[in-house]
C-alpha cells in the first residue's frame, strides 16, 4: 500500500533507545516460501534513556506466530501492531533486563525488493543496510543497537554461513558466533549451493586467520585476483593504520541479485558478483581495478563502519566517507597516485557536482530523510571522502595519523557521530575546527573567484568563496578550504613549490614575494578541495601548463581545460578546433616520460554530459546534439592531426605475453585503446576489426567492440560476441550495455526497447536491468534526443520496476535530475515522464521521495 503523506525523520529528533540489547540469538529454519525466524533478545533499559517508555520493534512484511517477554506469552491486543512493528506497553515490561523471545515466518522467494532475507537464483541472502533487518524479525532496528549474535541456520542447502567465528556443525544446520557487539543492519546469513576458494592470512600479531570466498559452481577460477586484493587490504590497514583483523574467519560471498556493489558485514561480506568474480577472458582492467578498489572498501569496514559505527543513519558520512578516504589511499599506494587521483575527481565532477547542482543537492551530514536508502549519495561517500582529504592537508600526515589513533582508542565499540569525529581531531591536534564543521552541514559546491596582479616582485592572488543557494539553504556562510598553489617561472621552472593557503573568510588575498618575473599560477593542485575555480585564463596559459607543470593532476587539469575551451567554441560559434591544441595534445602523446595511464586520461575528451553541465554554468542552454556532434569532429581532427604517430604508438603499447592485471600493463592497455579509437576514425575500423579477432583478453576484445560501435560499424562482431559469451552473465551485462551506450543518438531508444525484448533481458536483476535502462545515462544524445523517446523509455520500466525492487527505481531516477538544464521542450518532456511515475498507484516511498525531489516546486 502506498505511504500516504510519508512522513520525514529529522536528526534534530533523536533520542537514545530506551532499551539496549546484551546479546541476540537467532535459528532460522529455512524454507523458500516459510522460513521460520526465532529469535531470542536480552535486553535491559538503557540509563541514558527516559525511564518508563514502551518497547518499539521494528518489523515489517512479517507474520508473528508467538511472542513472549520474560517468559510469559504476550496474549493479542497487549502489543500495538502495525506494518511497521511492534509496541510493548511499559506496564508489561519487567523493570530490570528481561528477555524477548519471538517466532515469526517470513517469505524469501516472494523478497524481490532484495533486502531483507530473500532468494538469488536459489541461493538464500541477506542484505540489512539500511533498513532490511526489520523483514527478518522483530528488532529496534537502528544503529546505535549493538549486541553479540549467535546464530543457528537449519538447512539442507550445503553451504550454510552467517557472521563471526564457526561453532557446531551437522548434518542439517550449522551454528555461528560473532563476539563483537554489532548493529543489526551488519548481521548476514547465506545458505547455497556454492564452492569455497580458500586462503590464510597471518596477522602482525601471529594469529591466523581463514580467508574464503563463495561462490557459484564454475565460478571458482574466477576468484584469485579478489583474494589477493584482500590479503594486500589486510596487510596495508596493519601498516598505514595499525588496523588488524580481529576474528578467525573472514568470508565472501558473491551473489548474482544484489541492489548495491558489496556490503561489509561483519566477517561475511556479500558482494555483487561483478566486483569479486575476474579472470583475464571475461574481466577488463576496469573490472580488475574495481574488483580491488571495492574488496579493500569493505574490509576497511572492518574498523570504521563495524568496529565504531554511527550512532543514526545521519551519521552515514561517518563510516562512509572516511572508508571511501581509505580505499582511495590504498589504491593510490597500488596503483598510479595521480592517475587514481584524477579518476576520482572525474568520478566526483560527474555524479557528486551535478548533485550538488541539482535539486537532490544535500549535506554531507543531511537534518532529514523520508527514506534513508535514498541517501546512499555521492555526496556522502564521495564528498564525504573529500572533506576528510581536506582535514589531512590541513592537520598534516602526523596530526592525521594521532587524530586516527585516537579516534580508535577513544570510539571502539561505540555508535559515534560527526561531532565526536571532529572532536578527536581537535584533542589531537590543538585545531578549532568549528567552522570546518560546516561542510557537513552545508550543501553545494563551493566556487573559487581569482583574480591576481603583480608589482615590484610581488604576486598576489585575490580570492573569493561563494556556495550557490541550494534547496532549504539559500545563504551560506563562509568556509574552511585549503588551497594548494605552486608558482611557474615564464620558462617553465617552479619557483615557489606546493604551499597550502588555508582560506577562511568570504574574500582574501595570499602573496608572494620576491619574484623576478610575473609567475603562471598553478592553482588547486592534487585538486586540494572539492571546489569549483573560476579564473580568467588563456589557451596559451593552458598549454603551457599542460607542457611544464609539475603536478600531475593540474597538467591534467590544464589540458582538459583547453579541451572544454575548444568544444564550446565548437558547439556555440561552430568554430573549427585550433593548433594550440592540437599541438599540446601531440606532445603529451609523443612524451614517453609519462605515465602511459596518464596519457590516455590527457587525451579524452570530456563527457558530453560535462560540457553539457559545463555550457549551462557559462549561461548556455545545452543541446545534447550538439555537443555530441562537436565532440565527434574533434575526435576526428585529433586522429588527422595525430595521424603520423597513432600506428606506431597503438603498437608500441603492445604488451607482449599472458594477460597481467597490474597498473602498468593496464595504463599500457588503456593508451593503446585511446589510440585504437582514433585510428578507427581513419581507418573505418580496420585496426579495431583485426584486434578483436586477435584479442585473448576482455580488456582488449571490448574495447575493440566499443570502438567499432563508435564509427557505426561492428554488427557482425556484436553477434558473435553474443554466442562466444552467452553462458556468462557478467560478460552478457556488458553486451547489453556496450550497444545502448553506443547507440546512435535518434536510435538509443529504439535499440534500447530491443533489448528489453532479448530472451536474456531479466528485468528483475539489477545489474541486467542497468545494463540497458541504465546504459541510456550513458549515451546522453541518446537519451535527450529531441523526440523524448528514451524519457518515455525510461519512465515506462521505473513504473514497472518499482513495486518490485524500489532501491533500484529509486536510485534510477537520478537519470532525470539534470532536467531543468536543458530547453523548455526537453524540460516539458522530463516533467511529463517525472509526473507521470509520480502518478503511478502505489508508488513506493523510496521513489515517491526522489521523484518529488527531482520535481521541486514543479
């Protein structure tokens, strides 16, 4: 039924739990359509909390079949019941601890939402966070309730796993104890038919701990890039953080039906398949890099999310940033540190600015929900990751490494919250850090205004912080940002290096002094501040920044920028693409000193999706078309222009032997695939045909594929990609995502809706569901082509989706955020498809909340 009026959570609300709880016992009796649930709870009242009050359990979806507090059974009518759980009335409460015992019968087959207890393929699952332990059984299902789990699971599936260490085992069931006082929203159960890739891992300390990873018959080839990954994450939390594994038993599971990438519960992570199963024939080095990235986040869980959690779900940036902060730090020690830098700015400039952009803009710590799955935002994770970047640069690497010490000291087996986080950095490091604390509170993203002038060997940059209006915050004030400058002589030598200006007012000026000629700033390095900087700057300034600066990320910066330049021009006067340019594109092509990854991220253009964001915040409608029209002539006149070089470098990137998934061999790959896509254009596809008949990797099989799809080609390659690869559903994802993607714009749908129509188009598995609907995002001509048929598209599958897996619709709705950007046609064809899911009977909170905040006012 659908909510009426749903009603917001404010975090000015809370209040502690009136009771807490000393340990949970749980047997599950698994049936796929009748599982039964009993559950024993121990709880006491909490003397933090207001004397008297009744006993709330959250439980939705379930149906009671005994209840009985302290022994004695509670007779119908004692309890208030809803959908939404239980009330014990204080009066029938023992005035000490007592215990809750409750036998409930719950549906896994009929769980297609995939959250909860539910069923993948026949596979029994659990995913908790945020809300899901409330569809297994009565609980107050919050955060800052932690307790000790143990665990009997009555099967006779042959696999049967669930949290902490191993206790008893027989024929039928299997017992499992976690000693760490947990949250419900970590607690996990998984029972399978699945195969076990085992491993050791040694601790600093000596202990030994079992490492496994699960998984689905024929998949076990597939695991022992995951499992390396996992040792180096254990090792590396030892060393960078003091951080050791603190149970005997750490498990994996990967799971083909999952709403999210993974989940960290304690010692029995569940991950979507596509982020734990790799091998060189079905896996790119994207996949190898997320694989990594993705198991590193949820064994740093392990420390900041489980062993110190958040005290309410306003807290998330808590666990959530801070674990994003450490899985970039890993990667960067991994992987190539300024590469890694710049794919998690381009990844922040393209999800979390345009959401700060946007009528979803909201806090990193926001003061309200409607429905909590629904902050699981970049602006949380992401910006959340920065903010915490930001207080490092500030406090410096040993103020960092003391804050944190202290923070595990001071917080283990605590529910904490941002102010307690801060707090730790302010013992630690002697720092007023009120009014850095604003952004956690403030929406929006920051825009730097620089102006400079220089006199007599002094050079002064004047600077100026604003934060646009954002839904619920018109005014902001002031905040803390660090600035990371270095100065550039007239021939290209550093002459001031990386120096961190702290800015803290609206307007202040930083000089140097001393100089003996006018410098070229290079501002914002190693992107110091999730900022936007708006300066006045020429295309000669540009490249010469692209030539001569010595941060990697800004010659980055200053080459993308040109780019931006370049495009504009392009799609506002249909200028022709200058030298300039060009030329600063072939010299980083011809620079055999650089980072082979490096080169490829110089040498791609931006998203069409950026410039689009790009033109309207220079006051420009975008048209879609446009934009992908002007992007295309300018791929083909850096492919004439680079001509001379693009064979001899697409070869030389050539990497001879067995596939490898280290960072060198895939920065190889990647510049070799950049220079594949321009020889296409020159070549009509013959380079790209020939690789993918040659190719013996999935790196460079679909990335031969996407380049012949780009020019239009490739038909017969898309079948007989088909029927090699048929039996593997990760591969087959890709398939169906590679032909929207690279749909011709006034096609997109059509192609799309085609698919849709596929024998292996499962609508009802989030990662084949993205993989067309969601791949549309991804062809932005495509999906704003003028006729609105993708929007109709679009609108037409969340309508059906929703009332069977409402996270997804939710979190797919974001397609249509960007909406007001566009012309009043494109604008009416969005609201209508917006309006027209807001219509729909019996929407789901989750989307009923995102649709509206997309809409606004409207």
């Amino acid at each position: 039924m659908k909510d009426s009026a749903p009603q917001a959570v404010f975090l000015s609300d809370y209040t502690p739990p009136a009771y807490l709880v000393d340990r949970v016992s749980l047997v599950f009796r698994l049936d796929p359509a009748a599982t039964r649930v009993l559950s024993r709870i121990e709880f006491r009242p909490n003397p933090a909390a207001a004397p008297g009050q009744p006993l709330r359990l959250d439980g939705e979806k379930l149906r009671l079949i005994r209840a009985a507090v302290a022994g004695t059974a509670l007779e119908d009518g004692v309890c208030a019941h809803s959908e939404t759980g239980l009330t014990i009335p204080a009066d029938r409460l023992p005035d000490g601890p007592f215990l809750w015992e409750a036998e409930v019968e719950i549906d896994p087959a009929g769980n297609t939402a995939l959250e909860g207890l539910y069923m993948s393929n026949g596979m029994y699952c659990t995913q908790c966070e945020a809300e899901g332990f409330r569809k297994i059984t009565y609980y107050p299902d919050r955060p800052d309730v932690m307790a000790p789990f143990d665990v009997r699971i009555e099967s006779d599936q042959p696999v049967l796993l669930s949290n902490g260490n191993r206790g008893a085992a027989g024929d039928g069931f299997a017992e499992w104890s976690d000693p760490w006082p947990k949250p419900a929203y970590l607690f996990a159960l998984v029972a399978g038919d699945l195969r076990a890739v085992k491993d050791r891992f040694t601790t600093k300390s000596g202990r030994e701990v079992e490492l496994g990873i699960y998984v689905r018959p024929g998949d076990e080839g597939k695991c022992d890039y995951a499992l390396d990954a996992l040792k180096r994450s254990m090792k590396w939390d030892e060393d960078v953080y003091g951080r050791e594994y603190d149970l005997a038993i750490f498990n994996i599971v990967a799971v083909d039906d999952f709403n999210m990438g993974a989940m960290e519960n304690k010692g029995l992570n569940i991950f979507n398949s596509k982020y734990v199963l790799a091998s060189p024939d079905t896996a790119t080095d994207g996949d190898y890099e997320n694989v990594e990235g993705i198991i590193a986040h949820e064994y740093f869980h392990n420390w900041t999310g489980n062993r110190i959690t958040c005290r309410d779900w306003f807290q998330l940036c808590l666990k959530e940033g801070l674990t994003v902060f450490r899985d970039q730090q890993f990667s960067s020690d991994m992987r190539s540190a300024p590469v890694k830098r710049i794919g998690d700015v381009l990844a922040l400039r393209a999800r979390q600015f345009r959401e700060d952009n946007g009528p979803l803009a909201h806090p990193v710590r926001p003061s309200s929900y409607i429905e909590i799955n629904n902050f699981y935002t970049a602006t949380v994770y992401e910006k959340g990751a920065e903010v915490i970047g930001m207080l490092k640069r500030l406090v410096g690497d040993a103020g960092y490494a003391r804050a944190l010490d202290l923070y595990f000291r001071r917080h283990d087996g605590d529910a904490a919250t941002i102010e307690d986080w801060l707090k730790v950095f302010e013992d630690a490091t002697d720092r007023d850090l009120t009014q850095f604390g604003r952004w956690y509170t403030q929406a929006g993203t920051p825009r730097l205004h620089v102006t400079e002038d220089f006199k007599d060997g002094c050079y002064t940059l004047h600077i100026k912080q604003e934060t646009p209006p954002t839904p619920g915050q018109p005014a902001k004030a002031p905040q803390v940002i660090p600035i990371a400058v270095g100065l550039l002589n007239p021939n290209g030598d550093e002459v001031v290096p990386t120096t961190v200006l702290e800015m803290t007012e609206a307007e202040q000026s930083f000089t140097f002094e001393n100089l003996a000629a006018r410098p070229v700033p290079s501002i914002l390095r190693d992107f110091s501040a999730p900022v936007i900087l708006e300066r006045t700057t020429s295309t000669e300034e540009r490249a010469f920044l692209l030539a001569h600066d010595t941060d990697p990320f800004n010659k980055w910066e200053a080459g993308r920028a040109l780019a931006k330049d370049v495009l504009a021009r392009m799609v506002t006067d249909n200028a022709a693409p200058g030298p300039a340019y060009l030329d600063a594109l072939e010299r980083v092509a011809r620079d055999d000193g650089l980072d082979p990854a490096f080169r490829a991220l110089a040498l791609r253009l931006p998203s069409e999706d950026d410039m689009a964001q790009t033109l309207f915040d220079a006051g420009v409608t975008p048209d879609p078309l446009a934009i992908h029209a002007a992007r295309e002539k300018l791929m083909l006149a850096m492919a004439e222009h680079l001509s001379a070089i693009l064979p001899d470098l697409y070869e030389a990137m050539n990497i001879p032997g067995p596939y490898a998934p280290d960072a060198r061999a895939a920065g190889c790959r990647a510049l070799r695939q950049t220079a594949l896509g321009l020889l296409s254009r020159l070549d009509h596809g013959k380079a790209a045909a020939k690789q993918y008949r040659d190719a013996d990797n999935m790196t460079e099989q679909l990335g031969a594929l996407g380049a012949l799809l780009t020019i239009g080609a490739g038909q017969e390659e898309v079948g007989r990609f088909y029927r090699q690869w048929e039996h593997d559903r990760l591969v087959i994802d890709k398939w169906f995502a590679l032909q929207t993607s690279h749909a011709a714009p006034h096609r997109a749908a059509e192609t799309a809706q085609a698919l849709t129509r596929h024998k292996d188009f499962d609508w009802k598995n989030p990662n084949r569901f993205r993989s067309v609907i969601g791949a549309l995002a991804m062809n932005a001509a495509g999906f704003h082509d003028p006729s609105g048929a993708s929007y109709e598209l679009v609108a037409d599958w969340l309508i059906r989706l929703d009332p069977v897996n409402p996270q997804t619709t939710a979190r797919m709705t974001t397609m249509f955020e960007t909406w007001r950007r566009y012309d009043a046609d494109r604008q009416d064809l969005m609201r209508d498809a917006l309006r027209r899911i807001a219509r729909t009977p019996e929407l789901s909170r989750d989307t009923t909340e995102m649709v509206g905040r997309i809409l606004g006012d409207d």
